[in-house]
C-alpha cells in the first residue's frame, strides 16, 4: 500500500490503531521483503466487491491485486494488519476465528475497518465475513503462516542495538572488592532502521554500552580505551560515582589513547553514565550512554527474568524512516525536534531484533534508563501493572501503571507475568510510538482466561 495514496488517508482518518503504531510498508511475501515487526506490520488490503455472481474479497495493491479472496501469507511471529473497505455498499466484516478478531461492521461505500494481531501460530486458517449468508454466498479466503522468519536481503550496516538480555548476572552477597571496568569508545555506521543506516558514536559497538555491575562499597577501576579509527575524542561520566564530572575530568581521551579513572561505589541504585565530552548533548544523543548498577549489600531480591532496556532520541537531517544515510541535524538537537525515539539504539530493537521473552508466573526485572540527551519517558507496558520500582533512595512505589523517568535518570520496575501474550512496552506520550519507540514482551505459557479472556464472561 502507497503510503500516499488516498486510501491510506482514509485509514488513518478512520483511527485505526496500527496505522498509529506502525508504518504502512508494502509487504507481500512476492516480494520478498524482509520485515522489521516493530513498526513496518505486514499490510493486507480487501475491498468487498462482486465477482462472477457471487460477494466476494478484492485484493488491492501490491501481489494480491484484482484476486478474488487472495491467500494472505504470513510468517510466524509478524505483526498484522489487515484493512477492509467496502466496495459496494452492503454490510460487511472481516473475521479471523484462530486469533480471536473481528473488525467492525463497514456500512457504506467507502467506509472502512481493520483487524490487527500477532501471526503467532502456524497452519493454514480462514478469513471471511460473518454478516449472515456472506461466508455461504463467497467471502471467504485463506491465511497461511508459514512457521520460520521471512527471508529478505542482507542487512545494510551492523546491528548495533543491545540485546536487553544482555546483562551480568546478579552478584548476591560477597565482600567489597575491586572490580575493572572495560569500556572501549567506538563510532562506527550501524543500522538505524532496514533500508537506513547512521554514524553511531558507542561504548563497545552497541548501543546502550555494557550494563555494569557493582555492588556497595566496591572500588570501580575503569579503563577508557578510544577506538584508533574515532575521530573525536571521548570520554565517560558515571551519575554514581562521587568526584569531579563523575571521572569525565579524568577520562577525556584521544582517539587510540587509554585513560584509568577509580571511584568508590558509596551509593546503592541504578545510574546512568554518558559520554561528557563536549557538545555532550551530541555525544550523548549519538548513542554514548549506559546504565551502572550497584547492588546494595546482601544483593538484589531473586526474581525469574531481568532486563535491560534504555530510550534515547536522534536527531537528522532528513524525517523519520527516509532510506539511506542519516546525519545528525544540529540545529534540531540544540532546538529539541527529535526525528526518532529509540528503544536501545534502533528501530525495532525489541520487537523482532531482540523481544524480551518470559513465562506466565515468572517475576520479571527491568533496568531502565534515559540517555536522552532532552526528553523524559512515561514508561509504560501495556496490559500489565509494575507491581515496583524503585528510583532512587526513596521507598519504593506500589502498583504502578506509568513512570516518569528524566535524562540522564533510571529506575528498577518489577512485575509478574501472570498471563500468556504479548505486551507492548511504550513511551505513553504516545506520539513517539511512530517515531519508532516501541517494543514487546512476548510470555509465553498458559493463557489464565481468569484475568482476561475474549468475548463475554463465564
């Protein structure tokens, strides 16, 4: 579907919830596209229509064009919206029984609904429309999800969003020690989006840098290598650590030197470090930002899962999900008008890169934290409640929907999974979904219809 089309301002006037949360990408298996789930949803069109006599589904755009009751093909795993506009003027739906959707009752030539859902089980199924007697008089096509992911061209840049899985495992109790810190300073073109690439400046190559772990009273010796291939020089500063700029005073390093800086780990909590080396907002927004957590004495309390999740912002010189090469705008950084918002790095990082994944009736830990460099996060995860987080000293906040968190500020959210299905983690400034600030938490396990169920209770 061409995203200039009339008919895609007609589903976007008609408020269809994935048009909000996803960019409207062709995406037919003919093609061959490879798919980034996270905001490019795999977009079917119908139009209600006649056909040899009987009612019947239109294909519209791309391979199923002009095909009556085309066969949607899906892969396992894909996020999926299909739009339906009547074509004639009787009434009609569109129902997909495995995945428990229905659209709305479409009244009218031109008027418009929509279903959307996750492609998490494989097989071959039905669509069609429930009005009675349609099904019976033609409308009714196939959906196939094939298991596996769909195939496309190679990645244009290497992945540099982190894995939020990627995290130490806790330390639990054990004495104070000195504990070396390695972090290495590389800038480096990563992939921004599938068909866009981006000169990231990064700890390590990834963005965020490595997830560090301490524990209270602990001495923290950090060895700041620049990378010979950077052109700037870089530098670190740690919100928990106590002393002149957090050690970046101590760390302003040129490309292919070493600087050590030690600090005293006096605070328990979740802190963020970044690069300070001026425009520190530039370096900063580039992807120069992690978390350092230190655990107070005797540990952390044992939950199934943690994770490690940071937002960031970007900020180019051509809109939001242009191809090609972006270049940080500065103009737009010193004025606040971010083209992105990102979960760990890039697009679609915790959708189909690197989901963050769980079992119904596990407790799950999330070490969140903004690098900015200029907006806060409403941090939300749909359909659950944070039965803790912790930021700060502070005592700790109970049964939570939704968190601010500043720049440069982190906190530790806990909850339990207590229902299969997925979860979207958001920003609720809701705006920013479409702006590429969007993940999941796929839990897997028994779907508890106590807590929720479709269609009336028992």
């Amino acid at each position: 579907m061409d995203p200039d089309k009339p008919l895609h301002v007609l589903i976007l006037l008609a408020g269809l919830l994935m048009a909000a949360c996803a960019r409207m990408i062709p995406a037919h298996a003919e093609r061959g596209a490879a798919l980034d789930a996270r905001h490019s949803a795999i977009v079917y069109t119908l139009r209600s229509g006649i056909a040899d006599g009987r009612m019947v589904f239109l294909g519209v755009g791309g391979g199923i064009d002009g095909k009556i009751n085309p066969e949607l093909v899906l892969h396992q795993g894909e996020r999926t919206q299909i739009n339906l506009i009547n074509g004639e003027g009787a009434e009609h739906d569109i129902v997909v029984d495995i995945y428990g959707v229905r659209s709305n009752h479409v009244v009218g030539k031109g008027a418009s609904g929509t279903i959307s859902f996750i492609a998490d089980k494989t097989g071959v199924f039905a669509y069609y429309c429930s009005v009675p007697g349609h099904r019976e008089a033609g409308m009714e096509g196939r959906l196939r999800v094939d298991p596996g992911r769909r195939t496309g061209p190679a990645p244009i840049a290497p992945d540099i969003s982190r894995d939020p899985s990627d995290l130490p495992a806790p330390i639990h109790a054990r004495a104070a020690q000195k504990v070396r810190v390695d972090l290495t300073a590389i800038e480096l073109k990563g992939r921004l989006d599938e068909r866009t690439t981006y000169g990231f400046w990064t700890f390590g190559g990834k963005v965020p840098g490595p997830f560090i772990r301490v524990r209270l009273g602990d001495t923290v010796e950090v060895h700041l290598k620049n990378d010979r291939s950077s052109i700037l020089a870089h530098s670190v500063d740690f919100h928990g650590a106590i002393g002149p700029g957090g050690g970046s005073q101590f760390t302003q390093t040129n490309p292919g030197q070493e600087k050590v800086v030690s600090f005293k780990a006096l605070v328990p909590g979740l802190f963020v470090y970044h690069c300070a080396t001026p425009s520190m907002a530039q370096h900063v927004s580039n992807g120069m930002y992690g978390l350092l957590l230190v655990e107070p004495e005797g540990g952390l309390a044992e939950v199934d899962r943690e994770f490690y999740v940071m937002q960031g912002e970007l900020y180019t010189t051509k809109p939001f999900g242009a191809q090609g090469e972006q270049e940080m705008d500065y103009e737009k950084l010193t004025s606040e008008r971010p083209d992105y918002f990102l979960f760990n790095g890039a697009v679609g990082a915790l959708m189909n890169a690197h989901p963050l994944r769980a079992r119904a009736g596990e407790t799950i830990r999330i070490f969140f934290g903004v690098g900015g460099p200029n907006f806060s996060s409403s941090f939300h995860v749909v359909g659950e409640i944070f039965d803790r987080v912790q930021r700060g000293g502070g005592p700790p906040l109970t049964e939570e929907q939704t968190v601010s968190v500043p720049p440069g500020g982190a906190a530790i959210f806990e909850l339990k999974a207590r229902r299969a299905g997925h979860y979207s983690l958001i920003d609720h400034a809701l705006s920013r979904i479409e702006r590429g600030l969007d993940g999941v938490l796929i839990v897997e396990g028994a779907e508890d219809d106590e807590l929720m169920r479709a269609g009336p209770a028992k």
